[in-house]
C-alpha cells in the first residue's frame, strides 16, 4: 500500500500529542488489539455449519453488517467463493421480500447481529423471518456477552457468539461481526487480519505508516473548519461498498458536539467511484466551494485484465488512441489524469493511496488505515470517536411512537 500526500503538513507538535493518545487509547479501545487476535475458534464454529447450507445471510445494521458487506463486496468479483451472503439491512418491505426470493430458507444460515441486542431494524426482521423459518438450528446469534439477545439465544438453544471487549458497532469488522460471515463464504480472514497487523505495525512501530497517517490526520483536523468535506473517489466498482462503510466510520465517529467546549463539529465523508463521478460530482470539486479533500485510490493490478481491441471506427478515427490498451491502464490513467488537473488547481488538498491487487490482505490494509486515521482525527478535534449519542435520540422517539402505534 503507497500513500502519497499532495499537501504539506508539518505541525510535529501536533503529530505527537496525536500519536501518544492513540498509543494511550490501545489500554480501553478494543479494536486496536483485533489484528493480534487468535481465529481458530471461528474455523471451529465454521466447521459446526451444516454442509447442505448453500447461503449466509447477515440480519444487522451499521456496524454490524457494513464492515463484512464492504470486505465481500470487494472480493466476490475476483474469487469463487463457496457460499453467497446476503444482508438484510433495511426495513424497506420490497428490499426483504427481493432478499427473501433469492434464498432457500432450508439452505440459508441467519446470523442475527446486534451488539446491543435491541436494534429495531434487527429484530422486526428476524420476527419476520423466523415466521417463515422457526427452526433455531438455522440461526447464530452475536451480540455483547449478557444483552438480552444473548439471554434470549440461550433460552431457545442456538448457538452464540460474543463480540469481544469495547469493541464498537462500526469498527467492529476485523472481530466475530466481520470475521464469521466472511468466514462461511470462504473468504482468506487470515489475509485480512494480515493486512491489518501490518497497518498496524507499521503506524505503531515507526513504519512508512506512522508518519503518514499522522501528517494526514492533523491536516484534517486543522483544517477541518475550512476543508470539511472529505471525498474517497476510488477507481473500482469493488469499493463501492467500502465507501458505505467509510461513510458511517467518518460521519458517526466524527461529526460530534466537542469534549471540551459547547461547539458541534464534524467531518463529512463522500463515497465517489471512478470513472463514473467523473461525470457528475467532479464538477463541484473541481469548481466548486473550496471546502474538500481528495483521497483517490487505485488499484495497481486488477488481475484478469481486457483489452480495447484493435478496432477502428469510420469518423471516429481520433478514439484510436484507445486501441490495444488494457482497461487497467485505461482505469489508473483516468485517475492519474484527475489528480494533474486537481493538483494544478493549487487549493483542493488531495493525496492518493495504491494499492496492489484485489485480495483479503490488501482490504484488511485499508480497513484498518481508515480506522486508524478516524482515532486520530476524532482525538485531534477533540470528540468522542467511540460513541453516537446523536444516533440515539431518533431511537428513543420511535420507541415511544411504537408504544402508542
Ligand atoms: O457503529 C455503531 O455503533 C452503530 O452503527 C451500530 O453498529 C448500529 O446502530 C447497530 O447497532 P447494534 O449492533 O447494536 O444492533
């Protein structure tokens, strides 16, 4: 993974009270000690699951759902997996019964997440699925050892896994949230732990990551009254669900009222795929307020590349130009194309990260960058990253609402 950085930021000052609060928050936050953790038990769990089931299907929202979307989403197009997952994430009644058509209910394992275990969306979904499949065989339960939902799994006998220790809903996808759906479909969750360790290696013990991170994440936060928008613009259609999970990462953790003072703050993520944005929300970074960063990201080796054929068209002889070239090159060449013609705008701060190829190691790499650079960011603009108490509010009301409905 390369990361260059198109702006210059040298507050050293900054970069070390940074560096030493997130060396400090590693005793209470649970996820920075999840690419060190044993998986045997979820090869064990995994081998527990009937052979006759065909498919995998996640009951959860936000963080316990977006994190194993983003990582399947990005390595179903390359890899044959064994089982497919599938996410039933919104009460949106057309959106349940779609899912539902596509499943064999006797061949299709439910994993109801909730690490709270009273998560509205959940659990009107699961009541309605387990109307039409009342064998608690089918159904794994994870959720925070003692919920509810744990009690509850217990009493009809189905199996139970727990999250580990102050690990929160979104950064969650590196424990048994992400790990066990990926699991079940065949995924390398040894790659993606792998990925991460040496993200996390690399920041921690003075590694090309220490310095990047930390010089992009007090960027961030000292400008983050004027840049307060931050766009991902990746160049592949396999991030799109990366993006997903990189906007509840950014938006939840960090748009916040401040620790220590009476101001809201925050830093709003945009998710865009190139080249598709190209031609549509570029024109607003390009000419638009300037008020965002880019972070571009490529991928180096796409594997099973096409070509362009040697094909000339009659009056579109100028289109030539694209003959015998790879879509690959055609791709990176677009995206290095954008970043000439933003870098020379002079006030749109960009940066871009490479990385090598479609695989679990790789996502494993920039999951854990993102959750890294969102500790650093949300510590330097002084919020609480871990918690969502605007989240909250909403939930409250519409439990009063369903109480007199
Ligand atoms: O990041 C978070 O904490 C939230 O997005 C939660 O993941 C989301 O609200 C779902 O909560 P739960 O897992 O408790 O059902």
């Amino acid at each position: 993974m390369i990361n260059k950085l198109y702006f210059e930021s040298k507050d050293k000052e900054i970069e070390k009270r940074a560096f030493k609060a997130i060396k400090r928050e590693q005793d209470t936050i649970g996820y920075y000690s999840l690419p060190s953790q044993n998986i045997d038990y979820i090869e064990d769990y995994c081998n527990s699951i009937d052979d006759n089931i065909e498919a995998i299907a996640v009951i959860g929202i936000g963080g316990s759902s977006l994190g194993a979307k983003a990582v399947y989403e990005f390595i179903k197009p390359v890899e044959e997996l064994s089982r497919k997952l599938y996410f039933f994430e919104s009460t949106d009644p057309i959106n349940i019964k779609n899912l539902l058509d596509k499943i064999d209910l006797d061949k299709t394992h439910f994993l109801v997440i909730s690490k709270s275990g009273t998560t509205v969306e959940t659990f009107s979904i699961y009541k309605y699925i387990l109307s039409l499949q009342p064998d608690n065989k089918n159904y794994t339960f994870i959720t925070d050892p003692n919920s509810s939902l744990e009690k509850y799994a217990k009493e009809i006998e189905a199996k139970v896994l727990h999250l580990p220790d102050s690990v929160g809903g979104r950064f969650s996808v590196l424990s048994v949230v992400g790990l066990v759906p990926l699991a079940l479909c065949g995924i390398d969750i040894d790659g993606l732990i792998k990925g991460a360790k040496s993200v996390q290696n690399s920041f921690f013990q003075k590694g090309y990551l220490e310095d990047i991170l930390l010089k992009k994440a007090s960027f961030y936060a000292k400008n983050h009254a004027r840049y307060n928008i931050n766009c991902i613009f990746a160049y592949s259609e396999s991030l799109k669900y990366f993006c997903e999970w990189y906007v509840q990462l950014w938006g939840e953790s960090l748009g916040k009222r401040q620790r220590h003072s009476a101001f809201n703050v925050g830093l709003t993520p945009i998710g865009l795929i190139g080249p598709k944005d190209q031609h549509s929300f570029l024109q607003l970074i390009m000419e638009g307020t300037r008020n965002k960063s880019v972070t571009f990201i490529q991928i180096k080796d796409f594997q099973n590349d096409i070509e362009i054929p040697d094909i000339s068209l009659p009056h579109l002889e100028s289109l030539d130009t694209l003959n015998n070239l790879s879509f690959s090159k055609l791709i990176n060449m677009q995206c290095n194309s954008l970043i000439e013609a933003l870098d020379a705008q002079k006030d749109i701060p960009l940066d871009n990260i490479i990385l090598e190829k479609v695989d679990s190691q790789t996502i494993g790499k920039l999951i854990y960058y993102y959750e890294l650079l969102t500790s650093l960011v949300g510590e330097l603009i002084d919020v609480d990253t871990y918690n969502q108490p605007g989240v909250e509010v909403a939930k409250v009301i519409l439990k009063e609402k369903l109480k007199e409905k």
